[in-house]
C-alpha cells in the first residue's frame, strides 16, 4: 500500500514537473533577453521630432555597444532614460558655427534635421578641448526642445544602454528609423 502511495506522488510531482518546467525556462529566457539582448523603451517628450515622436515604443537593443556618429542611444540621466542622437565621439572636437556642425574642424552634414537650425555652440564650453576617452556628445534632433549635452554634459559610456532604430508602436511607424 505504501508503495502504490509513493508511486502516486512520484506520478504526480512527475506531473508537476513536467507541466510546470516549461514555463520556468520560458521566463528565465524572457528575462535574459530583456535584460541582456532587448527591451522596449518609450519616448518622453519632442526632443527627438521629428524622426521620433512622444510615446513611439521602441526596441532598444542592449548588446551593441559600438557606438557610432549619428546612432540614437538611451542613456540613464538623473533616474531616466533619455533618447538622443550621438554627435561626437571620444577625442574629436565639437563645434557648430553659423547651425553647421564641424568634427575636428571639418563639416559633416545633418540629414535627418529638418529645417532644425542649431545655435552655435563649442565644446569648450564645457570646459573641454576634445570629447575624452569613454565619453560622447549627444544631442536631440529637435535642437531648441533637447536636453542634451549642451547642458548636461558628456555622457559616460557606461550609462548608456544600447542603441536603437526600430520602432514597434504606433503600428503605422513599425519599421526601421535612422
């Protein structure tokens, strides 16, 4: 009798088991790849229009950490998570002059600003000559409503996140953005 009791537990943690490890693993791996590969973000706010708009959610990849000129990253300023274009890169020189943009004295042209006229501005006014190693200039696409690195300075590598150009809401811009 007790027998035919301990096989009728084993059966029915064998059960358990069976049904329940599944979803196990399938929230591990939800959270390992929110954590570590992707994970959605919204954005706050104008200061990225006009290539993003306020409340788009986007798919913020967490692994790519190349950071390149002119890639949107989500970086953590003051407990938020704000979206901004980078600009410069470690040991270049920022400049805009007559709302051009210059790296290391020469032009680079701005595409994806729309009519978005920048003030002048050098990096020297936050006290450096060159950008330095581990730290980029970012800046919203939409110039006069960005808080950006024209005021709260240079961003650290290690508070930025990852990048992102891919858009999943609202459903008319799903798609790849640059």
């Amino acid at each position: 009798m007790e027998e035919k009791n301990n096989e009728k537990n084993e059966s029915k943690i064998s059960k358990f088991l069976k049904g329940t490890v599944p979803y196990i693993v399938i929230i591990i791996a939800v959270v390992l790849v929110r954590s570590y590969i992707i994970t959605p973000v919204q954005v706050e706010g104008l200061s990225m229009y006009s290539t993003l708009d306020n409340k788009e959610i986007l798919l913020l990849k967490k692994y790519d950490k190349s950071y390149q000129r002119f890639d949107i990253v989500v970086f953590n300023y003051n407990n938020a998570k704000l979206i901004k274009r980078v600009i410069g890169l470690p040991g270049e020189t920022v400049e805009y002059k007559n709302g051009k943009l210059y790296i290391n004295g020469k032009y680079v042209a701005e595409s994806f600003l729309n009519n978005n006229v920048t003030a002048d501005f050098t990096l020297e006014e936050l006290g450096y000559d060159k950008i330095p190693d581990g730290y980029y200039f970012v800046m919203g696409d939409n110039r006069t409503n960005s808080t950006d690195s024209r005021i709260i300075g240079l961003i650290p590598s290690e508070d930025i996140e990852g990048t992102t150009n891919f858009a999943i809401f609202p459903l008319d811009k799903i798609g790849v953005f640059n």
